[in-house]
C-alpha cells in the first residue's frame, strides 16, 4: 500500500481491533490521535506496528472498554478532531449473531454517538457488516442519523462496499456510514471504483507460497504441488475471511460453506498453517490432500494488510484478528474521499 496523501488531518479510531482501518486511514493522510481497542492481543499488535514508528508518532493505543471510557483521557478539545472512525461490534447485526440489534448488549451505537457528542469531530465514519442494511434495521438506522443531524451532521452516504472491488482478493461487503459537519458535507463525493480486474488469490499469495513450498524443496512433492494450488489460486479471490469468536476452538476459516470455496481455490480450511520459520508438520501445513492451508501471514495479505504489518498473540488470537479486520485498502479509499472532503472545503473558503 501507499499513502495517497500528506498525513495532514487527526483521527481517533475506537474498536480499532488489529489496525485494518487504521492502517488504511494512515495511508488516506490522517494522523491518529488514539486507537482505542478493548482486546489485549489487539492492543499489543497495533502497540507493535506502531511504537517507534515515525510514520505514527504521537498515536497513543488504549485499551479501553467503551462502555466506561472517558474522551477526556484524549486530551482533545471538542471540534479539534478532524475524523472519528471506528468499526462498532458486528454481531448485532450479522447472521451469526442473531440479528438482535439495538436489544444486543454488544451494540455500541450509543456510545458511538455518545463520543461524536463530546468530541465533536468534523467528520464521522462508521463500518459493519452488510446486515446493518437489511430492511430489518431501517428503522434503527433512521434513529442514527436523526441523532447525527441532532448533533449538526449531514450524512454523506449508508451505502455497501465489497472489498474485492478495491483490490482485496476476498469477497468482503460492508455497510459504510460517513457523515461530515455541513461545511464539508457540500464538498463530499461517494464514488465506487469501476468494475475491472479483481486480484485473485493466487496473486495475491504467490511469492508467499512460494517461499513455503521452498522450504521443504527437497520433498520430491513439493512442485506438483505448488503447481496445483497456484493453477486452482488463480480462479478467483475468496470468502470471506472470518475470524471466530473467543468462545469457539482454534481457528480454520470458516463455516463448511466457506470451507469448500476455499478447496475451489486449492487451499485446506481445516485450520491455519504455523509460519514457514515454525512449521512443524509439512503434512498438516502443505500436503494436506485438500491443499495447504493458510498462514496467518497469509490471511492477512488476503485481508489487504501490507505485508510488514506483524500480528501479536499465539496462532489462533493472531488469526482471529486478521478475520475480523477491516480491509485497509476499502478504509484507505474511504479516507481518501472524506480528506478530499477537507481541503475543497479549506479551498472554498480561502477563495
């Protein structure tokens, strides 16, 4: 990835989880304040990517549970913040989560706008899962944006992005909330890319195959093989990936739907790989009759991470930061519309 702009304009990200927004915000141009996660091995991996880092200096990561999280600890007087971003809890209105929006103790909502009331940023930008759109939760995202009007915003757009469209190898929906103080509501353009030539997976994991496949190149199998998940790789991008929650078992990617879509494209679901420096079993990691399985590393590159964005924690919590991530590249185009927001408006008003 790279930064398309000068990083010029703040940001505080809450449920920042491992960074995907984040990073995709910082490569828009903005300067995070503060990412405010609640899981610890999410916090030691943005503290990780970030601490000693130039490129984000000054960002502070909290963790915090929203819930009972004071925005004076930001140490930011209300309306200095440019941009407050943040992907609220899903399951509130995912499939898997049973759909009981507001009645779900997991939705954050409230407390999204609770922080939109005291930091009053200039813009607002909020992602979900696709079902937040459903007709089901018309009403309940009437309330949001009467309650953003109540607080002087215009919405921009509620609109669905699929993730494969802006470069991610995956098929990746999500519901995108973008409202801006009106002043730059007026300069605000919500355009989705055209339809053009998707990265599959086999592109997108190529090189790193590559190198795992090159570490065992003595197995006389090792070229049939790598030749057969790269021929199947390249026939399209993947399901979404999914990150699982804590009280379910190790990771694997997904529900057996997912799982044979994953076989289409040559690689094993039934769990995740260990990194090519750790591998133990080349049967399990690479041989497998299903293919060879994904190494969180790999996840993330499907995920649309750069490659040098490292993930803390052991093997399944790593995992299951990555599937529940925010494509960077989809927030990165986001941001990129909402800074282009920002100086037409700082233009029309020096003209």
């Amino acid at each position: 990835m790279t930064r398309t702009n000068e990083l010029k304009y703040t940001s505080v990200e809450i449920c920042a989880g491992a960074g995907g927004q984040a990073v995709g915000l910082h490569q828009a141009g903005f300067r995070h304040v503060a990412l405010i996660e609640i899981d610890k091995d999410a916090c030691q991996t943005l503290k990780a990517n970030t601490d000693g880092n130039s490129e984000w200096a000054g960002c502070k990561v909290i963790q915090a549970d929203l819930r009972g999280f004071d925005p004076a600890e930001l140490g930011l007087v209300p309306g200095e913040l440019d941009l407050l971003a943040g992907g609220v809890p899903c399951p509130p209105f995912s499939a898997a989560g049973k759909q009981l929006g507001r009645d779900d103790e997991r939705d954050l909502f409230p407390t999204m706008l609770r922080l939109v009331d005291d930091l009053d940023p200039k813009a607002v930008m909020i992602e979900n899962v696709r079902g937040l759109l459903d007709p089901k939760f018309a009403e309940y995202r009437e309330e949001i944006i009467k309650g953003l009007e109540s607080l002087g915003y215009e919405a921009c757009y509620w609109d669905i992005l699929e993730a494969k469209n802006y470069g991610v190898p995956q098929l990746r929906p999500r519901a995108i909330l973008v409202a801006m103080k009106p002043e730059y509501a007026r300069h605000f353009e919500h355009h989705k890319p055209a339809e053009g030539k998707v990265i599959t997976v086999g592109e997108a994991l190529h090189d790193s195959m590559r190198a795992r496949y090159d570490a065992v190149a003595d197995d006389p199998r090792t070229e049939r093989a790598f030749k057969t998940w790269y021929e199947k790789a390249l026939e399209g991008v993947a399901p979404t990936v999914v990150g699982g929650s804590k009280k379910h078992g190790g990771a694997d990617l997904g529900p057996t739907r997912a799982k044979r879509a994953w076989a289409d494209l040559g690689v094993c679901g039934l769990g995740v790989a260990n990194e090519p420096d750790e591998m133990k079993d080349a049967e399990r990691d690479l041989f497998a009759a299903a293919g060879p399985k994904l190494t969180v590393t790999q996840a993330a590159l499907i995920q649309g991470f750069p490659a040098e964005w490292k993930f803390s924690g052991r093997k399944t919590a790593a995992y299951r930061q990555v599937g529940n991530a925010f494509p960077p590249p989809v927030a990165q185009a986001v941001g990129d519309q909402i800074y282009a927001a920002f100086e037409a408006a700082a233009k029309a008003a020096k003209a």
